[in-house]
C-alpha cells in the first residue's frame, strides 16, 4: 500500500488540522492533480492530432472505413471493390485462424517436449532440452522470416517439379496443397446433425457420470460420450448421402485440381509461430509438473497406483491448475505474435492495416482500428483462460 | 500467494533423476538412462538415430558446406551497421566504447564479487561459456590480429577492474552506480558526441543492444510508477494505471511500433521537430515494456508481506518513506529474476525493428542478401549467424536469471 495515511498531525492551537497538512484534503489534491494532467494532455495531444489532419488534408473521422479496399486479397474471395470494413474482416478471419490452429499445434508439441523433459530416458530428456533451448532463445521473427525465406521460398521445388508425398500432398513454391474435406450437398444439415451429436454426447457424459456418483459403478464417460457422437455422424453422413467428401490434390503440369492449398506466407507463419511457442509451452508444462509436491506421487504410489494411474489422477489434475494462467499468456503472445505476418505478406488483420494507411487512410486512426480489434482478441483469450481458471478452482480448495 | 505476473513463466531447471551421492558402473548407468525397459529401448535407438543424423547434418554445414567467406566480408556491417562510417563513427571510438563497457562489466560484477557472491574460477568459466564461445565465433571471422588482441585486452581490462572493486570496502561499492551510469553515458558520448555519428547511422548488434538497454532503463520508472499507482488507495488513479497498462498489454508491439512510426508525428505540435527513426522506436518500445514492468513490479509488491508495512508504520515511516525504504527495495530484489526475463523478450523484440525499416541484427542480414549476394541463396549463412548472435546474448542472460532465482530463494516457499 503505497501513500496511504499520513503521520499523526499534532493538533495545532486551535485543536484543529490546517489544510495543507489534512491527509484527507491531501490526498484528494493529489488525486485532482493527477487527472487534470492526464486530461490536459490527453486533450493537447488530442488538439494537436486534428490540426495536423487538418493541415495534411485528412479527415479526422473514421470515414475511410467505407471506401473501397482496392487490393485483391489472396486465399479468400475478396473482390478490390468491397469496403475497408469487409477487408478487415476478413484480416481478423485471417488472424483467428492462423492463432486457432497455431494454439491447437503448438500445445501438442509443447505437451509433448515438455514431458519428454522429464523422461527417464536421457536421450529423450536431452533432446527435448536441446529443443527447448535453442528456439525459446531465438526470436519469433527471425524463425518466421527463415521459414518464409529459406525454407517455403528456398527449399520447395517449382510447380513442375513438386513433392508429391504418397501421391497425396502438393508442395511446391507456389503453395502447399493438402487433402481435405470437401463440402457436397446437404453439408448445412450435416453440421446441425454433428452438433445435436455432440450436445448429445455431453448430455449422456452427465448422466453417466451423475450414476457413476450415485452407484459407485465405473462411469466409462469418455467412451460412451465418443461412441454416441460417432454414432449420431455415421447415421447422419448415410442418411444425408454422403454430405462431405475427401478431395486430394492433383498435379497435371502447372495446374493443381482439388484438395485444400494452403498458402506459403501461412505456413511459414504457421511453422513459426507453432515451434516458438512449443518451445516456451514445454517449459510451462514442465513448471507445472514440477510444482506439483513430491508427496503426493509418492502417496500414489504407495496406495498402489500405477504409474498411468498417477499421473492421470494425482499428479496431472493439480499441475494443470498451475499451468492454465502461463499457457494462457502464451496464447496470448502467439495470437499478437501473428501480427508478425506482415513481413511476410499474409493478410492477417495488421497486414490489411498497414496497406489501408498506404492507401491514404488516415493513420492514428486507422491503428486505432488495428489496436481495438487487438483488444478484443486478447479479452476475448484471458476471459475464456479466467472462466476455464475459475471452474478449476471450485470444489477444489 | 505471491502472484507473479511474469510474461514469461521460468521455472527451475529439471532436476536430475539419477541421485549422486554414489558411483554406479557404466553398464547399470546404460541400464537406468537408456534401456530401461521395451519401450525406452525403442525411444533410445529412434532418438540416437534422429540425434545422431541431425548433429551430423549441422556438424556438416557448419564446417564443410556453408559459405561463410560472406559473413566475413558482411562482419562489421552485422556488428555495428552498414552505415556506422559514413555516419561519422570511426573504429577507434568503438573500440574505446567496447573498453568502457567492459569496465562498467568489471565493475558490475566486483559489486557482486565484493557482497560475498562471488564464485570459484571453474564456475565462472562455465558461466562465460557461451558468452566466450560467441565472441570466439565474431573473431574467427576477422581478417587481421587486431580486433583479436584488442578484445583480449578488454577481457584483461573487465578481470582487473573486477578484482579492483571486489576488494574495495562495501561503503565505496555501495556507491557504485554512479560509476556504472557515468561509464554507460561515456559510452554513449564517445560514439555520438565530438562529431561522432548520430544514432541513426547506427545498425547491427550495436542498434539491437543499445535499443534494448536504452528501453530497459528507460522504462523501468514508468514501470515503477504504474506499479505503485496501480496498488495505491488512489480510487482516481487506479483505474487510469489499470486502463494503460491493460491497453499496451493487449496488442502487439508491431502495432504499436507502426504508431510510433506513422502516427506518432501527428500528436506533436505543428512544426515543431520530431524525433528520428530509431528514437521514436525507443520510445514505443518502452511505453511497450513500461506496462510488462508494471505487471512484474506489481507481482513483486504483492509478495512482501504486509507486517513489512505495518511495522514501518508503527516506528513512525511516512507513507512515502516507508514505499521508497521498506516496500519497493524487498519488491524489487524478488522481481530480479522476472524483469531478466522481460530483458530477453525485450532483446528478441528489436527484431521487429527490422519490420519498420531500422537496420538491426536482423535487418542487416537481409541487406547483405541484396546487391552484390543477390541470387547466391546465401540466406542460410545469415541467418545462422545472426541466430546464433541471438542465442548467445538470450542464453546467457536466461543462465543468469536462473542462477539469481536460486541464489534469491524466488519461488521456493
């Protein structure tokens, strides 16, 4: 607690404090002083801010979210007539799905080296700190940039000469094809269907685990949860004949034909921002396990757990407590971190930005824009990472 | 509960399994770390193969197939930028600035030695290990002696001035930071003043170093400040510390260096002059790190108890006395560890520099990729090297705020 209350004043002659030395009234100066300085400033910047639009001929509102965007943009079907506001929207797309995929793969690999630290297997332990640290130790933008540069634009072949791995895959320097699921009719109804299943799924895990409660029967939840919801697909996917198919890519000269094509700036991003990540998750998951008291896996195993055992029922539930606030400030570095794409040519949100201010918008509040939606992302992470906490917590302690 | 808000979670190395204490023979070692049973077998031979090729590949590249004849013609161009000379600098004032950095090295760690933390020759070694290794890399790739010598001398130089101030009374190393600030400042001077070149001609390692020392020390009384605003009883200015620091924390620092870059101009007065390049980035950075320090700071005064408060007030401290003398100091020594941390990620964030057209470590690689190299897919080689450089610098750094964390007793409860 800092500046809190004062000393005791000595009581003056006529018994009472003078003004200018009531911590009361002291406080509450220093309060207004502080504010009117931050508003007086604010205001300077602020006045200063419209006269140079103004002098520079820009407007100060937000008008130029209306114009039209004029840029293709690659990978999505974006037409260079539709608005700023439409080429934002498809940046944040972008960004969402560059940091949903890379949170999905990175805490696998980051899951994985970060036990593989612990093993009692010293070349896997070695190996897994080797991996560590070497890419917590490199910056994020130099490894995406050597993706870009050396690895998607250097090593993968021209068109004509792509890896064709099984027969399945395109990789070249024009983009990385990959099979893929591919939508045919009835896909709409199909999605509902898998839905229901999964609401389905949830409902009878409940009910499972209430009787597991009441009877002290083995619940199985996980296995009757995921045979209801493949039951619901497969019914659904025969019924509906067939709603989505597999399509894998082909090469005939320059020419690929179906499967899904990723885009090299993608993957290079992708590839980047997974293995940096990985690599400071690991050491998160590791902390986490650590943390976890030695007497409780020794009471597991004296009360004659199996090593599965402990770890899924001792040790893992009370590290994965510890580990939820620092995973999810990893996730909120590898969501902003994908803002480096804009060296490297993917239209994710800062990338649509930096070309709307080339093309005269104003900048302060085209990066305003750029700052809110930011904004909403990051809420939007440490809201679900505090609600995930918090459900954690209760019952627990 | 001490809630550390670190952007960077460290934990302690992993301890090793294998209990010392007694010697076991290599067949049983082989037995307990390889072999233990089915399953690690097959995990020890897939590694050792994996392992085995990897090593070899890098060994191979780096002795026989990479081309670095190129880093050595790019050496001072990646150490000090490609525009140092014509921007006025000269080699003599480097050298005489590298000379007063490693006093100010010298001295940094006497204060240390001179507390009684001083660690035996072996350990010391260890430590510099990576350290002597990079700077054992940048050399190989000089042309003449020279460079080879003079660095030698400045090891001399940091090792003289070390055991000189370990045995200077503790009154005197008390007082030490004011040598340590004046020697950073002289640095400083000798490369800018007396016609020297302006920091904008700067590039290289040096830009990279000195963006993120300047930030580092620049944003640490923001960080503070916030911190203590942000902990305070004040209900008007809580909520515009909280504001600031939740808004810089929410976006990424490109963004922000866009805005110093583009934006920023617009807020100062008509016709007044406006900064250069690489200060505007100084300035986004550490408005940047000021909020990550307030966070780390906050951690910190969370962690000393409150009987530290009460008992200041109870002798009779005034609120501000009892912040600046018992609070603050204990805060901050258990921060140490975090704020290394937020230094490294700081260090690695000068990278995005590059992005905005500041010719740092990283973007001298991609300048010394056009012109005269272009097409010769000499990529690789530069950004080895300048990863390499990274690695170095981070390594240590984070072996160093490992070291603190133990030798603070952080985290261990």
């Amino acid at each position: 607690m800092a500046a809190v209350a004062g000393r005791v004043p000595a009581p003056s002659a006529s018994g009472r404090t003078p003004l200018w030395r009531d911590v009361r009234v002291l406080r509450i100066l220093l309060q207004v002083a502080v504010v009117v300085g931050v508003a007086a400033l604010l205001n300077y910047l602020y006045g200063n801010l419209v006269t140079n639009l103004r002098s520079t001929g820009l407007s100060p509102g937000y008008g130029f979210l209306r114009q039209p965007y004029g840029v293709d943009i690659p990978g999505s079907d974006f037409r260079p007539g539709q608005s700023v506001r439409d080429a934002l929207a498809v940046g944040f797309a972008n960004t969402l799905r560059v940091a949903g995929v890379g949170i999905l793969l990175a805490t696998v690999i980051g899951i994985a080296v970060g036990v593989g630290r612990l093993s009692t297997n010293l070349l896997v332990r070695r190996s897994a700190a080797l991996y560590v640290e070497t890419l917590r130790n490199i910056p994020v933008f130099l490894i995406i940039f050597f993706m870009f540069t050396v690895v998607i634009q250097g090593l993968l072949p021209p068109i004509t000469e792509a890896i064709e791995v099984l027969g399945i895959t395109v990789f070249s320097n024009r983009g990385l094809y990959i099979p893929f699921l591919e939508a045919q009719a009835n896909v709409g109804v199909f999605t509902a269907v898998t839905g229901l299943g999964l609401m389905a799924a949830i409902v009878v895990m409940a009910w499972r685990t209430r009787r597991s409660d009441a009877t002290g029967a083995p619940h199985h939840r996980v296995l009757w949860g995921l045979g209801v919801l493949a039951g619901v697909v497969v019914v659904g996917y025969l019924a509906l004949d067939q709603p989505v198919a597999l399509t894998v890519p082909s090469r005939e000269g320059r020419a690929v034909t179906g499967g899904l094509e990723v885009n090299p700036s993608y993957a290079a991003l992708l590839i980047g921002l997974v293995i940096y990540t990985a690599s400071h998750i690991a050491e998160v998951v590791r902390g986490s396990i650590q943390s976890v008291a030695k007497g409780q896996g020794e009471a597991a195993t004296a009360i004659g757990l199996t090593a599965f055992q402990r770890l899924r029922h001792v040790i893992l539930p009370q590290a994965f407590r510890v580990m939820i606030p620092p995973l999810a400030n990893q996730y909120l570095n590898l969501t902003k971190n994908s803002s480096l794409a804009v060296a490297i040519g993917y239209f994710e949100i800062t990338r649509v930005t930096t070309s709307v201010i080339g093309n005269a918008a104003p900048a302060p509040q085209g990066f305003s824009v750029l700052m809110l939606l930011y904004l909403i992302l990051s809420l939007g992470i440490s809201l679900v990472a505090n609600l995930v906490n918090r459900r954690l917590r209760i019952g627990t302690r | 509960m001490t809630a550390v808000a670190t952007q960077e979670y460290v934990a302690p190395p992993p301890a090793d399994p294998t209990p010392g204490g007694f010697r076991r023979d290599p067949r049983t070692w082989l037995r307990k770390n390889l072999f233990d049973s089915p399953a690690s077998s097959v995990l020890t031979v897939v590694f050792g193969v994996l392992l085995a090729y990897l090593l070899y590949r890098a060994a191979r590249y780096v002795f026989v197939t990479g081309r670095w004849e190129f880093i050595r013609v790019q050496l001072i161009s990646f150490m000090v930028g490609p525009n140092f000379f014509a921007g006025g600098g000269t080699l003599p004032r480097l050298w005489t600035a590298l000379y007063l950095l490693s006093t100010l090295a010298g001295v940094t760690a006497g204060v240390s030695a001179a507390r009684g933390r001083a660690a035996g020759l072996r350990e010391t070694l260890r430590r510099a290990a990576p350290a002597l290794l990079g700077l054992a890399v940048v050399l190989s790739f000089t042309r003449t002696l020279t460079p080879t010598l003079l660095a030698l001398g400045a090891i001399a130089a940091f090792l003289v001035v070390r055991l000189a101030v370990g045995r200077l009374p503790l009154t005197l190393t008390r007082r030490a930071w004011v040598l340590q600030v004046v020697l950073f400042v002289a640095a400083v001077w000798v490369l800018t003043r007396f016609q020297g070149g302006a920091w904008d001609s700067w590039g290289g390692l040096l830009l990279t170093v000195f963006v993120a020392a300047a930030a580092i020390v620049a944003s640490f009384p923001l960080g503070v400040l916030l911190a203590l605003g942000r902990r305070s009883s004040f209900p008007a200015i809580r909520p515009i510390c909280v504001g600031y620091i939740e808004l810089i924390r929410g976006v990424p620092l490109i963004s922000l260096l866009f805005v110093g870059q583009f934006a920023l101009g617009f807020f100062f007065p008509p016709g007044a002059t406006r900064p250069g390049n690489i200060a505007r980035a100084i300035i986004m950075i550490t408005l940047f790190t000021g909020a990550y320090t307030a966070e780390i700071v906050r951690g910190g005064l969370q962690s000393v108890p409150a009987g530290q408060t009460e008992a200041a007030k109870a002798i009779g401290l005034s609120p501000l006395r009892t912040t600046a003398v018992i609070v603050l100091p204990q805060a901050l020594r258990n921060v140490i560890p975090a704020l290394v941390g937020q230094f490294i990620s700081l260090l690695k964030d000068t990278t995005l520099l590059t992005i905005i057209g500041v010719q740092e470590l990283l973007g001298v690689s991609q300048l010394a990729l056009s012109g005269d190299f272009r097409g010769q897919l000499l990529a690789p080689e530069a950004f080895a090297f300048v990863a390499f450089l990274f690695w170095v610098l981070c390594y240590s750094m984070s072996r160093a705020s490992q070291r603190l964390e133990g030798r603070l007793g952080v985290g261990v409860r």
